[in-house]
C-alpha cells in the first residue's frame, strides 16, 4: 500500500523486541515522545557473558504485554485514537524479533490499525529526529554492537550504505576486550569509563584499510589487545587495564572520527548524525564533538536513553512510512537479515 497520506499528525505506539531489551512508545509526528518503556535483560544475560538468543525471546514474552499496558498509560492515550501501529522487522535475532512482531500484528488487528515494518537501524538514525530537526544531505555514523556503518542520505527516508565493518562491530569488539580485561557483560561501558581514567595509553594499531575506503575492521585491533594481555601474562606482569582501555578506545574512536569526517566532506553533508547503542560511548561522543567544531560541521547526538535500543527510535522512522502512505500487510515476516536499502524502497 503506498497511498500519500493527507493526515497532518500521527500518533504512533512502537514495539522495539530485537535483541535483549522489551521496549514499547508512543510517539506524536515522529519527534515528540509522549511514553518510552524499557525492560532491559543485562542482568539475565551477565550471568553468561553476552545475549543468549532463546532466553532473551522468553524474556520479550514474559514483559511484552506489560510493557504495552505501561507504556499506553504513560501516554495517557486511548489506543483507538492511534494512528498506527510500528514494529522493528529486521535486522535482529529472529526469535526475540518474531515476539515483537507478533504482538504488533495482534494489535493492530485487534484495534482495526495499520501496520508498519520498520527497520531497526533507520530506527538509529532517526532517533536523531527527537533531538531536532535533520538537514539533508546528511552522513550518518551508526556504531553499536552489531553495525559499524556510514550511512549516506541524500533526501529524507533515502539510505545509500557506504562504508560497513567487514568484521566485528564497535561494540562487539568492545565486549571482547572488556572480557579479556576482566570485565563483565556489557563491557563496552567499563572500557569507555577505563579509558577516561587512564593517564597514559598502550600504543595500539589504526586500521585505516584501503586509501578510499570508508569500511571498518576492528578483528585486528582486538587481537593487538589480546596479545598485550597475553604478553603481560607470560612476563609477570601487572596487566596495565587502564592504559590498554585507552590505547583500544583511542585508536578506535579516531578511526572513526576520521572516516566520518572524511565522508561528510566527500559527499557534501550539511548535517552528521551519530548513532547507535555505541554513541553512548563519552570518548567516541567527546573526540567527534570536538572535530565537527573544528570542521564547522554540524552535529546531532542523541541522548543516551535513545541511543541503546528503543521503541521511540523506531516510531521515528515509522512516522516516514505514515506520511509516504507505505504501510505493511499482516502477512508481514520477521527478518534478521532485513536490508536498509530494501525497507527504503
């Protein structure tokens, strides 16, 4: 169904059921959030190192109703006055997706309301539309734990992927060397508090790849990591925690800065969003801030609370969908290996 519609306002409620957080939102014409809801499982999963896919489904299960209640009474709306009903399609674990999209499709046609897929990291980027309004073109940086992208959008709802991690994410390779310095799941935060501590840093590699290339790969820089720790060990020594989080966090967050940078200059954006469960990383979010200021390019963060995953992101992106009429059948499938380009179509 691709009708333009002539409605001026949406209010629409978001079911986010992608990873380990149960999340649910109401959110008006795409920026003015009204109830966000999150149970988030990082407990349960801390107990094995990282997420256990079937356990965080019956997690969603267990809260998914619960949390649908919570957050339509925080709205203080009544659900027949929605607009829509949004959910994350893809990409995500299949399991803890289908709970998700399971409900959103019982709601909706239970309510007698359209549905829309969303796609999860258009729900990143858009987060960025409840800070403010976003100027086109604009590069989009998207760091988390399972995407490290740059993504180009020359007009609003147009995705181009122009530079990916041929490896590991961001924040994976954060949790792997959080787990070798000793720390529990999620790392990433104890990394970045690490870091930040230090007062002097291990001399990491920069993984640059080829000249022109904006793709990422972090599998070497994790293994340098691995190597100081290992060689400390055989040594004796005191294993530096501080001074390595440093090392890794410098050399990551300049790799990054520098491609963002480099892209937004190459493709004309007036605008770069930074994006992502990672964007919530205060040296990635201090050494960025600092640059654009220095470039003189814009720059839009989300606060933290939008940063990890989040049902508000997701009616954000949702809303493009609402207004171009775009709307998603019933029959609507689940799909872990869902493509931005092709939700944008």
């Amino acid at each position: 169904m691709n009708e333009q519609n002539t409605e001026k306002h949406s209010l629409i409620l978001a079911i986010e059921t992608s990873c380990d957080e149960t999340s649910v939102a109401v959110v008006r014409d795409g920026h003015e959030v009204l109830s966000s809801v999150i149970a988030s499982q990082v407990e349960t999963h801390k107990a094995f190192g990282g997420v256990v896919p079937e356990v965080a489904s019956r997690k969603h299960v267990e809260s998914i109703t619960m949390i649908l209640e919570e957050a339509a009474y925080e709205a203080g709306i009544d659900m027949r006055d929605l607009s829509a009903i949004a959910v994350t399609q893809g990409p995500g674990l299949v399991g803890a997706l289908l709970v998700g999209v399971v409900a959103a499709k019982s709601l909706a046609y239970a309510l007698g309301k359209p549905l829309i897929g969303t796609h999860h990291i258009a729900g990143h980027i858009y987060a960025n539309r409840i800070v403010g309004p976003i100027e086109y073109p604009c590069m989009s940086l998207v760091v988390s734990g399972g995407h490290t992208e740059l993504v180009y959008m020359k007009s609003e709802g147009s995705f181009e992927l122009i530079g990916r991690t041929r490896d590991d994410a961001v924040g994976e390779a954060y949790d792997k060397v959080a787990r070798a310095l000793g720390f529990p799941y999620p790392g990433g935060p104890h990394v970045d508090r690490l870091a930040l501590e230090a007062e002097d840093a291990v001399q990491l590699p920069r993984v640059w790849l080829e000249p022109d290339s904006y793709d990422f790969s972090f599998s070497g820089l994790k293994s340098a990591v691995l190597n100081v720790v290992n060689q400390s060990k055989m040594r004796g020594e005191e294993i530096r925690t501080g001074a390595i989080a440093r090392g890794f966090q410098e050399s990551v967050t300049e790799v990054l800065v520098e491609k963002a940078v480099r892209a937004v200059k190459a493709y004309g954006a007036v605008q770069l969003l930074l994006c992502g469960g990672v964007a919530a990383n205060r040296g990635l979010r201090h050494l960025l801030s600092e640059r654009c200021e220095t470039e003189r390019i814009p720059l839009t963060i989300p606060p933290h609370q939008y940063c990890t995953d989040n049902a508000a992101m997701i009616a954000a992106a949702a809303h493009l969908k609402w207004k171009q009429g775009d709307l998603t059948p019933l029959d609507m499938k689940a799909d872990p290996q869902f493509s931005l380009e092709e939700w944008a179509k």
